[in-house]
C-alpha cells in the first residue's frame, strides 16, 4: 500500500465550546472554502471568482459503494469521550424512516460506529475499515477532534455528515456540516449570530459592555476573534479580550487575577456582560470565582444535562447553534425529534440524554436522508454529491437555521439560540434567531 500523507485536524475542547459560542465564524479561500481538486467522476464545479454557483454535468463514473436494490450501507466515527450519545441520534432518525418503508424503497442500516478516542491515526484507520471492508456509502456520523481521514475520503470520495465544529467540514466538497462550516482556522469570514441573539434578549438595545476570558492557546485566541466580531458587529463594546487562563492540563491556583481585570475591565467598573470561553474545569473555577464580586450577567456554552446542576453555573446564560429541547412544546420539529429518540430507548432498553451531541447525530441523519431521497432512485456516490453541491438547501425549521450547498462548505450557519440557567435546569430564553456572515 503507497503511503499517504494526511492532514491532522485537531480541534481541543475548549475550541468545541468556542464554535459553540461564536456560532460560527470562518475564513476560506474562495467563496465555498473548496481547496480540494475534483476527483475523477465528480459533478459539481464551483466557479470561484462569481458568487459561488455551480454547474452540473453527466457523472464520468458510477459508484455503487454500499448500494443495493433494498438498502445502503452507512458507519460512524465518534470521539465517545467527548461526543457520546451522537451515534443514538443517527440511529433514533434512522430507525424512523426504515419503519416508515426507507427512501426510495431502501433502507438505512447502520452497519458500525468506532470510537476514534480522539486519536488522527485511529480516525483514518477506522474511516479505511468502513470505506474497504465494510463498504459504506458515506460516514455517518463524523463526530472528533481529530480527524485524520479527511484526505482518504475526500480521495476516495465518500462523503461524511456531523456537526461541523473541525476544519475537516470545510473547504472541501464531501464535508457536511449540519451547521456548515463553523471551524475554518483562517478566520477570514464571521458570523454576528450570537450579537444578533443578545440584541433581541434585550429588546434591541445594545448599549451594553461585554469582558471575554479566553484560555490562552491558539483556539482561545481564535475563539476571540470570533466573538468581538461578532458582538461589535451588532453594536456591543467588547471592553476586555483575553485568552490569558492557562489551558489544562495546567492546573490554576488562583482565579483572583483574572476575576479582578474582568470586573474593572469598564473604565475600573464591572462590564455588564462577562463571557466565559473556558473549558468546563476552569469555567467552574470561574463561575466560584466571581459569584463574590460580581452580579451581572455571565455567558457560557454548556448546555448539558450532566451540568446545569452544578451551582456554579445557576444564572448563566447558554448559547447554543441549536434550538435547545426545553421548546418543544412550541417546534413540531423538535418534538418528532423527542419523540424518535424516546423510541429508539424504549426498542433498545437505553436512556439517552437530552445533549446537543444527541441532536447533532438526528439532524445530521435528517440532512442525510433529505438528500438521498432527493437523488432518487438511481443512486451513485457521484449523483449524491451532484445533488447536495448543486443547490440544495436543508434545515430543520427552526431549530437549525437554513444552509446552500456548496455555499456553506465555506460559510457557518449564522444563527443562535438563548437558554437560561435557573435552579438547576435550562428556561427558555431566545429561539433560534439567525443574523448575517460577513468579511472580517
């Protein structure tokens, strides 16, 4: 076997919660981010130097890859450790559609999910094992920090569906991020989602002053930019912005340092809004830190069931690139969603939390299934890509804002949703509101 060298992309999880936050703001190369040459059979091309539109043409090959007259085959890869409860997501929206007779007369069957461990090399070896042996149409989900295979299945042409939140979703034209390409480490391109979130919480006044602390490393750093973008965008003094916290694994002694410049960092006054872009050891560290000294407002990313208990957290407010669960009474969507998960548990004698994980995996099964079924009954790899790269749009009503493809290959989705922590658990605060990219 010739050897191949391979991209690593590796996405730290703090960088995690920055996407979250920041609700994405990339930079790329051209106007979908696509640096990756055509392979032979593809039928998609993208004229950079226009607005991004494509032309399709009769696909040179015909790849059948895991296709049968009754079924097509699909595996996962998934960083457990960080991402645990995606793979019932996919499963739960499968499992629906196949009891509802498949698309175009064929079913779903999820035939693996590996556990990369957040290892490149394991991501790529697992990605050849259901590429080679099992022989799976497409990655579903693809869920890591590191993702080593990029490179192999863009060669091999097998497209792959997940969150978006690593560098593998963009620039290429098999990466398909339910929330489209959130993590493009250029930072060329931003979003002013979570401005737009925050302006309608307070009733379109932004006359407001906002302190983000970040972890000192690169994603820190990076996830600032992201967020002073996308707040001044909008009209919010971004008074202080620094990724100044050692990063684990550094254990920090004492948060005073950091606690005293956040509550002068207004004229020698308390901003009134503090933005919290740590991991969770140190947000918690944080969050104890300041409850003494300060009573204004507190941002973080965490919305999880395994930690809105947690004192440190109570009045935080969340942001999320998804509708969180607590609206459902009021978005058909979610509730289906709900709704197939809790069968999926009964079927299966599980009980799966209520994580965005969860939600990515179901949603990034939804935008599968959509395009599937709008290829039709003919199915090829190259007709596949054809359709999704050829203007296809997908979303779920207002729990994840629209995305075009090719478009987001290069772009996020713009949009944010508001949650409230009260007594140890999340209130509904903002729905999902979407706002704008821009050129940073």
């Amino acid at each position: 076997m010739r050897a191949r060298t391979t991209r690593r992309y590796v996405v730290p999880v703090v960088l995690l919660t920055t996407l979250v936050l920041a609700a994405g703001c990339t930079k790329t190369d051209d106007d979908t981010g696509s640096d990756s040459p055509t392979s032979a059979g593809a039928t998609t091309t993208v004229d950079a130097a226009t607005d991004g539109s494509t032309t399709t043409t009769e696909p040179a090959t015909r790849t059948t890859r895991g296709v049968t007259d009754t079924s097509v085959k699909v595996g996962g890869i998934v960083w457990m450790g960080q991402f645990s409860g995606i793979e019932a997501g996919v499963a739960a929206r499968l499992d629906r559609t196949n009891s509802e007779g498949g698309v175009n007369g064929r079913t779903v069957e999820l035939v693996a999910v590996e556990d990369d461990g957040n290892d490149s090399a394991a991501n790529l070896a697992a990605a050849e094992q259901l590429v080679r042996q099992e022989e799976v149409f497409a990655i579903l989900p693809m869920q890591s920090s590191a993702i080593g295979a990029v490179d192999f299945l863009i060669e091999e042409q097998v497209p792959f569906f997940g969150w978006g939140v690593n560098p593998a979703f963009c620039r290429n034209e098999i990466g398909f991020g339910i929330t489209g390409c959130v993590s493009d480490p250029k930072l060329e391109r931003g979003s002013n989602a979570m401005g737009t979130a925050l302006k309608q919480r307070f009733d379109g006044d932004t006359d407001k002053s906002i302190a983000i602390l970040a972890e000192d490393n690169d994603s820190g750093r990076g996830g600032i930019v992201l967020l002073q973008n996308s707040l001044e965008a909008i009209g919010f003094d971004v008074v202080y912005a620094e990724g100044a916290v050692p990063a684990p694994p550094t254990a920090v002694g004492d948060f005073t340092p950091f606690v005293n410049s956040l509550v002068e960092s207004d004229g020698g006054e308390p901003p009134d809004m503090i933005m919290l872009q740590l991991s969770t050891t140190n947000a918690i560290s944080m969050s104890d830190a300041l409850q003494a000294r300060y009573d204004g407002l507190v941002i973080t990313p965490f919305y999880d069931p395994r930690l809105v208990g947690s004192p440190a957290f109570d009045g935080h407010l969340v942001l999320t690139q998804m509708l969180p669960y607590e609206w459902a009474d009021e978005n058909p969507a979610l509730a289906q969603m709900i709704e197939d998960v809790d069968t999926y548990d009964a079927a299966n004698g599980t009980e799966t939390l209520h994580s965005l994980s969860v939600a990515a995996g179901y949603w990034a099964a939804d935008f599968f299934l959509s395009v599937l079924e709008a290829t039709g009954d003919d199915l090829t790899v190259e007709k596949f890509l054809a359709t999704v790269n050829g203007g296809f749009e997908w979303e779920a009503p207002g729990v994840i804002g629209p995305s075009t493809w090719p478009e987001n290959h290069g772009y996020p989705v713009p949009c944010a949703a508001l949650s409230l922590v009260e007594n140890g658990a999340y209130v509904r605060d903002v729905p999902l509101v979407c706002g704008e990219n821009f050129e940073l």
